[in-house]
C-alpha cells in the first residue's frame, strides 16, 4: 500500500510547492522594475534626479510593499564604461509559505552593451543553506550558461536570434527612449531563475499626474505585459521611476538606502499560498482514493497550456482527469531507447541524471528490474521515504536534493525524475494544482512513460497519482513560470467525482 502522509502534513507540503512558480513571478517581477537609469538632462522634476546626475554611477533604492506591508528591497548600480555598463543588482524578499518564514537573496553581476543588452552575467539565489549559481556569456549569436550546483558545473547552449536583456536593462532601454504616449518596445527578456527567454511588450499606455509623498507629479504610465500579467509603472518625463503596482498585490517604492535596508529586520513576511490557493464551489469526498473528476474551471486563457493529453480531457472551460488503470496498461521493459522519448531522458542543468551518484543510486533501487511500471513503484518508494518533507525555497535541483535529502514537491519531482531517466524511463515534471483539505494548491509531480503515461506523485507515493492532480504545463523552470499567469485569476466548480 502506498504510504500517504496524514492530512495536516500533506496540506503543508503540498501548500508549500507553490514555491518555484511563485518566487519566479516575483524574481522577474522585481527584477524588471529595480532599475531606472537617469541621464543629466537640463530639467528635472525632483531633486533626486538631480542628485542622481551629478553622479558618477546610477543608484537606486526600493522599497517592496505587499498589500500595504513591507516585504523586502531592491538596490541597483548601474556604472557606466567605455563600451557599455557594469551592473550590480541585489534583491531581498521575505516569505510566508504558511507559517514557514524564508529569507531570500538574489544578486546579478553583469556587463551590458551600449544599448544595454547583455554580454554576460553572474546570477546567484541564495535561500536558506540552498545556493544556486548561474553565469552567462553571449558570444556570436549564441547564449551559453554554466550552472554551479552541489558543487558541480553543468553546462547548456541556448541559439539567439536578437539581443536579450535582464529586467533591469530592459527598463534602463526604455527610459531612454523618449517616451510618447502610444509607443510600444518588443524586447527579449532573459530570466536567469528560470534560464528562459520571453518577448516583453512595453507600451507607453497614458501622460496623467499622479500624487507621490506629497507632491503631484507629472509621469507616463507604462504597461509591461509578463506572461500574461500587466505590470503598471509610473515614470517622470526625465526617466525617474515613480510607482509601480503589479504581481499579487506587490508594490515597489522609491526610496533611500537607510529606508531600503530596514526590510532586513522590519519586514512581514509576504504571504504566497492563502493569496494563491483556488477554493472550489464545494468539498470534495475521499480525494487520494478517486477514480474520475469533472471541473469547470474559469481564468485560463490562451493556448499555450498542457490541458489535453493522456489522463485529461478538456473542452472549452470543462476539465475530465481519469486516473490510469495500470493494470491495464502492457508491459514495457527498461531502459527505453526509442528516439521519440530522448528528450525525456536526457540530462539537463537541473536533472542530472547523467552524475555517477545519480545513476548509481538509481541502479541499486531498481535492482535490476527490467519492468517499466514495477521499477515506477520502486523509485517512488524510495524517494518518499529518502527525502524529508521539508519546505524548500529555491531553485530545486536533482543532484543537490540528492545529497541534502530534503524538501517539499519541487525537489521530489527533480530527483524523481533524474533516477527514472538513469535508469531508462522516459520522464517529465507537470505542474498545476492539487486538492488538500478544501482547497486547490498549486503542486508539481511527475509523468513517466511505461507504454502509456502515467502520473506519479512522489511526496505522496501515488502511482498513478490521483485524479485532483489538475496538470496546467509540462516541462521544466521555463514553462512552469507560465503558472504565473493563471494565480489569482482561477475559479473552479466541481461538477462531479467519484
């Protein structure tokens, strides 16, 4: 039988998976307003742009709020050079994943081109005793990164067909500009949390005067469109960064060093999962032992989603999941070899499933097992009862989880899915949302490929995972960030379970 933690402790794990979607809305989030660059123009609007001038490099402070509350900081520094910019950026967050306080740090080290562009990059998240490090270098129309892990390299090549920019440089290319109501910028925006490229839309919506700290101001209000999300800034004629309001009731606030830095011992933790979490209609009965659910769910648009495939139906705003009869499914030896699975068995940044300690322990847990489905449940096992339920904030990954032996859905699913690719199983990581104790919270698990594919959920050792499980995207970090688009928007109603 398939050890299924109690109630209590599956709702905080579950609730706490959350985490990666999230903390990579806000990462983005914060990094594309952190920084306005401000040239010394005859004019300016507040004495701060005119103390920003006179310096030889730009810096700036903000403050972050969620819904009224402080939560956090950003600082930049931006110095120019003979051919480009040097930048440095530091971003502090404290959160809340039910009752579970995180501090999170993220720094970027970069050299930008003249019109800000990037050349290369050294990115590192810090939460907790989890360090990752990402750096990057753009040569000849090709990005490549180097990923620094459990102390180990790894190392990918992405093609480029147009300069890509941080957040912070995007903005800096806007602000030079000369803003006119109607103009809009495509631009390529680079997220190193989750090493994916997105075109970002910067449309100049309107000219309108605002009131900030006691002054009424003139600024344009400028609307950036991040998957989905629009995200509002207010800024000066002369480039100077007024208000901003975007993701999740997040706030970012101009202000001076000395303010900034209180964050590190005044600021409330943000709360992530009560503002994410999705309440259905109605309760549903028994979820771990269902068979078959039916939903309608509201909020999704676009098509860019994974909601038809294997175990789930969808039709226009109805969703059908039906949990895999395995019995019925014939068996299928390991290792797996055919061409159309590579993808799902190769190696990448953060499921090495290519490491020696990975393949060997992968071995010894199979055990020689040359059936597909049996050696499923083998890993499963293994990975439910190796790995203590810890909530983990940071960028998982397999071989790192391997060697601390803890966290939450995010780090099950990764090292999952590197021993099942080491040992001939084609896998995948889904993501969207599952059903605890009345609510929806957002989750990742797995999907392996043993003649038909089946879900395997390892926080809870289900295989095949039940049907609550309500897969949204498949992949890995770049399509995962895609989730942002649907928190807080989502309502679904339970049509029928059973």
């Amino acid at each position: 039988m398939p050890k299924i933690a109690s109630k209590g402790r599956l709702k905080r794990w579950v609730a706490l998976s959350l985490g990666i979607a999230v903390l990579v809305g806000w990462l983005a989030y914060a990094s594309i307003f952190v920084h306005r660059i401000h040239r010394g123009r005859p004019e300016v609007l507040t004495p701060e742009v005119k103390q920003l001038a006179e310096q030889e490099y730009k810096e700036e402070w903000f403050a972050i709020f969620q819904n009224g509350l402080r939560a956090g900081y950003s600082h930049t520094r931006l110095r120019p050079e003979r051919d480009g910019y040097a930048l440095h950026e530091e971003l502090f967050l404290r959160l809340d994943f039910l009752d579970e306080i995180q501090d999170v740090f993220s720094t970027i080290e970069a050299q930008l081109a003249p019109d800000f562009s990037v050349r290369s990059f050294a990115f590192r998240l810090q939460a907790g005793l989890i360090s990752f490090r990402l750096n990057g270098r753009v040569d000849d129309g090709q990005l490549t990164l180097v990923s620094t892990m459990a102390g180990q390299e790894q190392s990918q090549q992405l093609p480029l067909s147009q300069p890509i920019y941080l957040g912070s440089g995007m903005k800096s290319f806007v602000c030079e500009q000369k803003l006119q109501v109607g103009n809009t910028y495509r631009l390529m925006l680079f997220d190193p949390a989750t090493m994916s490229r997105t075109a970002v839309p910067v449309h100049v919506e309107a000219r309108e005067t605002i009131r900030v700290r006691s002054r009424n101001l003139e600024a344009y209000r400028v609307v950036t469109e991040f998957h989905g999300i629009k995200l509002r800034t207010w800024i000066s004629p002369y480039g100077e960064l007024l208000k901003e309001e975007g993701f999740l009731g997040m706030t970012m606030v101009r202000t001076d060093g000395e303010d900034a830095l209180r964050s590190l011992t005044e600021a409330t933790a943000a709360e992530l999962v009560r503002e994410a979490a999705v309440v259905p209609d109605r309760a549903i009965g028994k979820p771990r032992k269902l068979t078959r659910v039916r939903l309608r769910i509201k909020g999704i648009t676009g098509d860019d989603w994974d909601l038809t495939g294997g175990r789930q139906w969808w039709n226009k705003d109805e969703l059908t999941i039906v949990r895999e009869s395995v019995q019925e499914i014939p068996s299928v030896s390991i290792p797996w070899n055919r061409s159309e699975m590579a993808r799902d068995l190769q190696p990448d940044l953060l499921i090495q499933s290519d490491t020696r300690e990975i393949r060997e322990q992968a071995a010894a847990i199979v055990d020689g097992e040359r059936d597909g489905l049996r050696a499923t449940v083998l890993l499963s096992d293994w990975v439910y009862d190796y790995l203590e339920k810890r909530p983990t904030l940071s960028i998982p990954n397999a071989l790192e989880v391997y060697k601390r032996r803890a966290g939450d859905c995010n780090e099950h699913s990764v090292l999952f899915a590197a021993l099942a690719r080491a040992v001939g199983i084609p896998t995948r990581i889904a993501a969207g949302l599952v059903y605890v104790d009345g609510r929806f919270f957002y989750h990742a698990w797995n999907e392996v490929f043993v003649g038909e594919w089946v879900a395997v959920d390892s926080l809870m050792n289900q295989v095949p995972a039940d049907p609550t499980h309500v897969r949204l995207v498949i992949g890995n970090l770049d399509r995962q960030v895609q989730l942002v688009r649907v928190i807080g928007r989502l309502r679904i109603q339970v049509l029928e379970y059973e």
